[in-house]
C-alpha cells in the first residue's frame, strides 16, 4: 500500500498532496478527508509532478520591502493578475503557480527590484505594465523603460514612459520638430507630451509651452453656457490643466501662466501668429477641420516643436465634415522630420477595465448608414 503524505507548505492556507511520484498542491479549505486512506482533492489544486515552488531571494530588505508594498499590495496585485499563489518570508518571496504564469512573475519581481532599490516607487500601474510587457515579450527590459525619466519635479512622481511604445513616442519628440501621437484614450498622449515640454522649458531649448485645444461640442452647446468667450472654452482646456497641475505644484503653475511662460488656449486663437523658441501642442486634434490644422502646422516658428495628439475613432465634428487629423495621415506621413507614432489598446495606462473597453468598441460593428464610429 502507498503512503500518501499530506502537509502543509510555505503559503499559509495551502498544503501538498503526495504519494509517489505525484504531488499536487492547493487551498487548504479544497481538501476533506475520507477515512485514512486519502482525501478529496478540489478544483483549484494543480498537479504539478515533481515541480516544486519557485524561490528568490533579495539582498536589499529595504528595497524588498518596497517591492512588496505596504501590506504586501504589490505582491496581492501579482497573485490576482496571474493567478498565482506568492508567499513571502524575510526577504524571500515563493512562487506557487503553473508555468508560465510563476515565470512571469518571477521574472517581474527580479527586473523591478534593481529599481525599488535605486529608490524608485514601485506602484500598481508598474507592475500592471511589466505583467503586460513580459507576458507579451519575456525577454523585455523594464529597465530600459521605468529608468528613462523625462520629467523631475519636487514632489512629485518622476514621469516615464510606460510601455515600449511611449519609448518610441518620446524618441520620436526628441529626435523631431513636429510629431503627432494617435491612439485611443488613456494611452499618455498628451501626458507624455507636456512632460516633454517641461522638460525643454527646464533646459531653456524653448522660452514658452502653448497648450491648444479645438472648442468643439461633444453633445452640448457653447452658446448654453455661461459667461464670456474665455469662460466659455475654459472646460474644453480644462483637460491640459490637469495634466499640467499633476506634473508642478499649483502655485507654480500660476505663477508660469501668469508670466506667459505657459499659455493654455483655444486653437481659433493661434491663427494670425508665428510661434518661435515655442513647444508647442495640440490635444483632441480629430476634431480639428482641414483648414484648421493647415492654419496650426504653419504657425510654427524658428527653435519650435509641436506635437499633436488625438483619437481617429472620436470623432466630435459635424457629420461630412472631414477631420484634419485624418488627412495629415496621407497627407504628411512620407515627410521627413514629421513622425507618426499609432498607439493601441496595449498602451493604455488607466484602469485595467479601459483596455477591454476600448476593445469592446473597437470590435463594435459599422453603423448601417456608413456614418463615422463615435
């Protein structure tokens, strides 16, 4: 008769059945005896064979302890994602999973430890991006993207590109004098954008930030709404000043707008100016005309940069009216010292859920009528 052993293991709350050669390990609350002989096994055990949990250790408590995050959220927010059972105990972490979900996270909790302990704040939407990445590239470096800062400011978080593709996309500012970054929303268009331009603006290799924005309708009316033009257009720019706010201190901030240093405005007040020594961007750029984005392209002066974002599938413009955006896709793309950089649902930096949101819309089928998909 074999002998089956049955204890418990590392995690707390599970335990591993073995007899022979076979071993098989689960939630402790899954297994009920039955007589001496052996017990009943629930559906979430996983046999495993002579496979046995996956240890790392870490130098640096410290820095481990950042990596885990306060009452271990970082490693709580790994096990949901991946399905995996994490145990931690000094500073060694376990790794109860089937392959390839305990490689990920392996490989996860060794790449972001260099950066936990160079005193980078490890947060959700780290470990959320690097489980994205390496399940799609295992050979990827989060290094190479969470190390390339763009923008410091005092107190508050160092901005980075999240993903390989706002690598490219902040590569492609640098390297650039005009840039348009088209894509879905939450993806850091506009974001990475002013970080970019603080950044120039720090250096002094420009002398002003102009923030613009199309004053088109989404389903409501300028006329409704109260006050005078600039109080009018104010919620349309209202976007630029919160990205604006989360990078420098409000008091700053005011202070750059009062100057001129920063100048947040409608898009109809750029016509008639040439724009030097500017970095320059264009936000919500679908919902520009034609003649509109010829009139802002060809305000940019001497010393200047522009970058202009936007989504192709929100559409705000009055049915038949063609978008600018749209038409500087064929119209500009072959020009050299202009880059397009096409973000996908892969970049989205906002809650998870946006991702299969926008999926879910894409996947939407035409409207009968041929019209444009909003």
């Amino acid at each position: 008769m074999k002998v089956c052993l049955i204890r418990r293991i590392a995690h707390p709350g599970r335990i591993r059945f073995e007899a022979g050669n076979r071993r098989i390990e689960g939630q402790w609350e899954s297994f009920r005896v039955r007589g001496a002989r052996g017990g009943y096994l629930g559906s979430n055990f996983a046999e495993t064979g002579e496979r046995s949990a996956r240890r790392v250790s870490f130098d640096n408590i410290g820095a481990f302890q950042a990596l885990v995050g306060e009452l271990s959220k970082n490693i709580k927010y790994i096990e949901k994602n991946l399905g995996v059972n994490i145990s931690v105990k000094g500073n060694t972490v376990s790794i109860f999973g089937n392959s390839p979900s305990d490689d990920i996270a392996e490989r996860l909790l060794k790449q972001l430890y260099p950066l936990a302990r160079d005193g980078y704040p490890i947060l959700p939407v780290d470990i959320d991006q690097g489980l994205r990445i390496l399940s799609k590239d295992p050979a990827a470096k989060l290094k190479d993207l969470l190390r390339d800062t763009i923008f410091i400011s005092v107190g508050k978080r160092p901005v980075t590109p999240k993903t390989p593709l706002q690598k490219e996309y902040i590569h492609a500012i640098r390297s650039h004098d005009i840039v348009f970054g088209i894509g879905p929303a939450g993806t850091g268009k506009t974001y990475l954008a002013m970080a970019m331009a603080m950044a120039s603006f720090s250096k002094k290799q420009v002398r002003r930030i102009i923030l613009a924005r199309p004053a088109v309708e989404a389903g409501e009316k300028l006329g409704f709404l109260p006050g005078d033009l600039y109080e009018k257009v104010n919620p349309y720019l209202r976007p630029l000043y919160d990205a604006l706010h989360d990078m420098i201190d409000f008091e700053k901030a005011s202070r750059m707008i009062q100057r001129g240093d920063i100048e947040v405005a409608p898009l109809a007040f750029m016509r008639g100016r040439t724009l030097n020594d500017s970095f320059v961007i264009l936000d919500e750029a679908q919902n520009t005309t034609s003649e509109q984005m010829k009139m802002f392209l060809t305000r940019l002066g001497y010393s200047s940069k522009a970058v202009i974002t936007g989504d192709i599938t929100q559409i705000d413009l009055p049915d038949g009216t063609g978008s600018g955006l749209v038409e500087t896709t064929e119209l500009l793309s072959e020009i050299e010292g202009i880059a397009f950089v096409w973000f996908t649902d892969l970049d989205v930096v906002r809650h998870p859920l946006v991702q299969e949101i926008i999926r879910a819309y894409e996947s939407k089928p035409p409207r009968p009528d041929g019209g444009t998909r909003k």
